[in-house]
C-alpha cells in the first residue's frame, strides 16, 4: 500500500479497509493509532467526509465530533490510565479535520512532562523503536477498540484487524451526513430544515413500521440524498454499502425523463426493486400526508394521489411481512382519513353555493 501522506488519504484508507493503523469507526469519523507510540496509546481521530476545520462543519456534526474526541480520550483513559490525556486540533501543515488525542504519563521525563508533546526530541519520537506496529501494538489497539465499542453505540471496532466488526453504527453515520448535505435546505414553509423530514421518515420505519434494520434506517436518512443534493450512487455506494445505495437509488427519480414517463419508471423500479424501498416510500408519503395536513386543498389531493400509488407498487406476499403490513395500513388509514375530510369539504362547499342569500 502507498506511503499515505495526508488526511484525505488516511480516510480512503479507513473507508476501504486498507489502514493498518485503523481502530474504530465512530460516527462523526474514523480513529486510527498514531504513527508513533512514544507515548502508547496515542490516536488520531480523522474527520469523515472530510472537513477542512471544525468551524466548517454544521453544529450538529460540530457537536458530534467533539463527543468523539472526548469518548476517545476516555477509553484510552480506560486503556492506559495515564496522569492525563491532551487533545489538540491543529492542521496547520493538512488542513483537513483531525484531533490528536494523547496519553501523558507520570514516567515521563521531568523536563518533558510539563509540557507539549510536539516538544519532544524528532529523534526520540521518530525512532525505529516507538513506531506502531501490528504485532507489538495490537494487543494495545485492540483493547482501545474494545473500550470504544463498550462506551458507545456507534461504533464500528477493528478488534480483530482491518475490517473486522458489524457495522452497528451505520445508521448513525448516516444521519450524520444527510445532515451535512442537506444543511440550508428548508422544506416547502421556507422555515422548517429538510432534514427533518429525513428524521421523520427514519422515525417512522422504526416507531411506527416496527422496522430497526440499520440498512432501512440509513436509507431512510438518505433517501432523498441523489435527488436533492451533489451526491451521487457511488458516493452513497462507498460510504454506505451496496444495499443502502440501491434503495436510495430505487427512491430517486429520473429528472431527466419527461415527468409522465419518470412517474411511471420510478413506480415500476419501486415495484421491481427490493422490498425495503416499498417500505420507505410508505414511510415518506406517510410523512408527507401528516406534514400537509393543513396544505392547500391541491396539495392534500397530490399527497393521496402519492400514498395511492405507493400502495399499489406493493406486491400480493409483502403484506406478509409485518413490518410491511403495519406500515400499509397506516397509509391506508391516513388516506381514508383525508379522502372523508375532502368530501366533508365538497359538501360544506355544496350547501354554501345552493344556500339561498341572507
């Protein structure tokens, strides 16, 4: 593998499972042991996507990050019980995103412990002795990854070596960076974040559908990603797998197809495609019907004329699965519901026209 000699190249590495010194995926990004271990148990924790500075990232991924750092400087804390732990966050030589996370212990040097690490001697730090290495560190990256793991939900641990461990973290992740990607996106109010809506749609497969598939719930999060944004399959495919892309795909429409053929192949690739995209698109008109309830009266008919359509994509067996047949009846019961307020509507206009003049 090629000398990485950046950030950027370091999160490649992370992402593709070729960084020999990745620990852990957290959600706000990727920690990874230092290249030197003169000071055992020293971490980076690297940014993903990449950022060039913490003031560059919205709040919430602002917020995320620094919980990181700090939950990383506790397991090692854990780890190595040092006399205390430094962060610092420069990139004044990689200006991307990066905290660097170190123990300092009481056998430190007198003249050295006092002060910062970059003080050290080039030479001491640089040695052939104190660099990481697989076999004489892993039981050390091991137990960091293991102590992560322990403190936190959204972690994904290389405990056993690159790429090993569930990604339990995934829809977490996700969250994160539809957040990033949709910042300054309103909803049709002009007031309320589009993310919301994600949030929403995410919230409902699990609360309402009964479904806690961290693929569904990741896809919830993104669903709107390729449509609404610079995103693209490949970048979702990357970050996210293969099954998490396909379903945000199979949610996107072709805006390059005239809107009566795009409405008709986005229904038939709903229909062909996997299951789980049919249960997100109820999840969606689910939430759009309850956002549009007080919507102008055109508005409310488009939004049936949607739920209508997401529930004929549905195949005979899906009703089989629970998840599937909760989330099919609640539409239904949305649907009825407005569809009884539209003629109760007709009807009240229908007098008021006939009524004779006061």
């Amino acid at each position: 593998m090629k000398h990485m000699r950046t950030i950027e190249e370091q999160v490649e590495a992370c992402r593709a499972g070729k960084h020999p010194r990745r620990v852990a995926r957290l959600e706000s990004g990727w920690v990874v042991m230092g290249p030197s271990q003169a000071l055992p148990g020293y971490c980076l924790l690297l940014a993903d996507p990449v950022a060039p500075s913490l003031n560059a990232l919205p709040p919430a991924a602002r917020a995320a990050f620094l919980r990181d750092m700090t939950l990383l400087g506790d397991a090692i804390a854990e780890v190595q019980s040092p006399r205390r732990v430094n962060y610092e966050i420069l990139g004044n030589l990689d200006p991307a995103l990066h905290a660097h996370v170190f123990p300092r212990f009481e056998e430190e040097p007198d003249d050295m412990r006092p002060k910062p690490v970059w003080l050290y001697d080039p030479a001491h730090w640089n040695h052939k002795s104190c660099a990481y290495s697989a076999t004489k560190h892993a039981a050390l990256r091991g137990r960091i990854a293991a102590e992560l793991a322990r403190h936190s939900r959204g972690v994904v641990a290389d405990t056993a070596g690159a790429g090993a461990g569930a990604d339990i973290g995934l829809w977490q992740r996700a969250s994160a960076y539809a957040a990033a990607m949709h910042e300054g996106a309103y909803r049709r109010d002009g007031q309320t974040p589009y993310m919301s809506h994600c949030w929403r749609v995410a919230m409902t497969v699990r609360d309402v559908f009964g479904c806690d598939d961290p693929v569904c719930l990741a896809a919830a999060l993104l669903h709107d990603l390729i449509e609404d944004t610079g995103a693209d399959y490949d970048e979702i495919s990357e970050r996210f797998g293969d099954d998490v892309a396909t379903i945000v795909a199979l949610l996107t429409k072709d805006m390059r197809l005239p809107e009566d053929r795009r409405e008709a192949a986005y229904d038939e690739g709903l229909r062909d495609g996997d299951r789980r995209a049919r249960l997100l698109k109820l999840a969606d008109v689910f939430d759009n019907m309850t956002d549009t309830a007080d919507a102008p009266a055109a508005i409310r008919r488009k939004m049936r004329s949607r739920c209508r359509r997401a529930l004929d994509v549905l195949h005979d067996d899906d009703r089989a699965d629970p998840c599937i047949a909760r989330a099919a009846a609640a539409v239904e019961e949305l649907l009825e519901t407005s569809n009884a307020a539209a003629r109760s509507g007709a009807r009240t206009r229908r007098r008021r026209r006939h009524a004779p003049p006061s």
